[in-house]
C-alpha cells in the first residue's frame, strides 16, 4: 500500500536526519529542530483537522499548555516523567474542552477553538501574576543535541500516529464525517466519540513538543507560547503540503522552515507577506497542497 510506502520512507528519513549532530554544527541543528517540531506539531494537527474537516485554530494551546507543565516542574520531576506529564495535561485538557467544544461546526467551531485557546492563555498569564511572575527563566536545560534527538522522536511518533489514524477505523469514519456528518450518523460511524478520540490524540504530542521547545527557549513567557501563529503556521504548512497526505505535514513543514530561515532574520514583514500570498495560492489554485498536484499528476507522465 501507498501508505506504508509512505510511512516507511519517511521514518527512514527520519533515521537518516538522527546523524545531524555528528555531521553538522549547532546552526543546522537548531534548523533541524524547528523542522522536526513543525513536522510533530503539523502531522498531529492533521489527525483531526485534515481527516474531520473540522480545522482547529486552537491547537498552540496544547503546545502552550506542555510547555507550561514541563516549566512548572522543571527541577521538581526528571525530564522522563516531566514530558509525559505535559502530554497527559493537553490530552486531559482536550477531552474535557472536547465535549463542549465539538458540538459546533464550520466557522463556529474554528472561531472557539481559537476562544479556548486564548482564554487559557490569559488564565496561565493570571496564575503567574498573582504568583509574582512575568515570565520565568529555565536554568540547567538539556544540550542541544538532547533536545534535537528529542523533537526528533516526538516527529517520528507524530508521524506514527498520524499514519495509524489514517488507515484504521477512525481515520475512514473521520472522512466519512468530513464528507457529511449527519450521513456518517445515519450509517451508524460513531461521530461524536470518534470527533473526541481525534481531538484527543491529536493535543497529546503538541503538549511534549511544547515541553521541549520551552527547554530549547530557556525561558518561558505565556504570550509567546500562546501564539496564535503556532495554529496558522500549522495550518499553512498542511495546506501547503497537503493535508491528506501523510507527507504532506512534512513537505509543507520543509517549505516553511527553509522560507524563515531564508526571511525571517532579516525581513520578518516581508516573510509574513509572503506566506500570505503562498495560502491565498494555494487555496484558490492548488488547495491539494504540493503532494496531492503530484501525486495526481503522477499517472500523466507514465
């Protein structure tokens, strides 16, 4: 099948990608970071955005809420217990948030999934105000290449489980809830708990990369790990690759992380425009995202 050949590909990559330390130095390590973690965050944000249709702006509020576990412990729990911990909390969050949050639809779901996301936020911002805190500073954090090989695996994983909701049971169910909800009730897919399991197992791997990230920075501050762009950046980077696709989040992560390298440092306005004008194209001209166009050209050019 495609997408085992997909998948295998992929982790191979990924395998080739763990040597970087060794060959390079820390500037294509940091870059390899950044890829590895929009390539976790993006492939997670697919299980249930790409596969329901249901597109979360919200989802930086796992990474935000990880990272906040993982500061708020940090020194009190080792890093083995600290990252599954911050995991937990986001899965925990988006089950609780996901009973309520999933009842609407379309734009209404998109616009509070964003709410959710900016509430917590200011919540988060609230408790470390009345604790005497702005921001906190992460002492004695990993080395680079810990983190690196970190990001690394939490891709890998990401990956993993976005290629395992794509073809079991759920995965066809989230489709047929895409194409027509109330038909895929009627036929008797178990929407809502199904809606529930995607949410779920979509915030678990935000929440470690958050997590990591926060031990990258060094340092922690709510409306920086909060970001509203984390959610638009995932959502370009899938638009982008192609969200239907299991290398599309990778692909789409791929073109963006080399766009701000090459832009960002030294013209972060004009990256922004950029980015614009790549959604505004590829919605209207390529809304299947890089792998889908080749994908269907492929049989054109036998």
């Amino acid at each position: 099948m495609r997408s085992h050949r997909d998948l295998c590909v992929l982790l191979a990559v990924m395998a080739l990608a763990a040597l970087l330390p060794a060959a390079a130095g820390e500037y294509w390590v940091g870059i390899g970071i950044s890829l590895a973690m929009w390539i976790a965050l993006t492939q997670s944000w697919s299980v249930l955005s790409a596969l329901s249709g249901y597109v979360s702006l919200g989802h930086v509020v796992f990474y935000g809420l990880g990272a906040y576990v993982v500061v708020a412990s940090w020194n009190a729990l080792p890093l083995a217990a600290a990252l599954p911990l911050a995991a937990l909390a986001a899965a925990a969050f988006a089950f609780l948030a996901g009973w309520p949050v999933l009842r609407v639809r379309g734009p209404y779901f998109v616009i509070l999934s964003l709410g959710v996301a900016e509430l917590v936020k200011f919540v988060v911002i609230a408790v470390e105000a009345g604790q005497g805190n702005a921001s906190r500073l992460i002492l004695d954090t990993p080395d680079l290449n810990t983190i690196y090989y970190l990001m690394l695996g939490l891709a890998a994983l990401a990956t993993l489980i976005a290629w395992g909701a794509r073809i079991t049971r759920l995965g066809h169910g989230l489709r047929a809830i895409r194409e027509d909800e109330e038909a895929a009730e009627t036929l008797g897919v178990p929407v809502a708990r199904y809606k529930l399991t995607a949410f779920v197992v979509s915030a678990a791997v935000p929440g470690a990369v958050g997590g990591v990230m926060a031990l990258r920075a060094t340092y922690f501050e709510p409306l920086q790990v909060f970001d509203p762009m984390v959610s638009f950046s995932m959502i370009a980077m899938s638009i982008i690759g192609g969200s239907d696709d299991l290398r599309g989040p990778v692909v789409g992560a791929a073109a963006l992380t080399l766009l701000s390298e090459l832009l960002w440092a030294n013209a972060p306005e004009l990256y922004m425009m950029v980015l614009g004008v790549l959604l505004v194209a590829f919605v209207l001209f390529v809304p299947e995202g890089i792998c889908g166009r080749l994908l269907a050209a492929r049989p054109a050019t036998r």
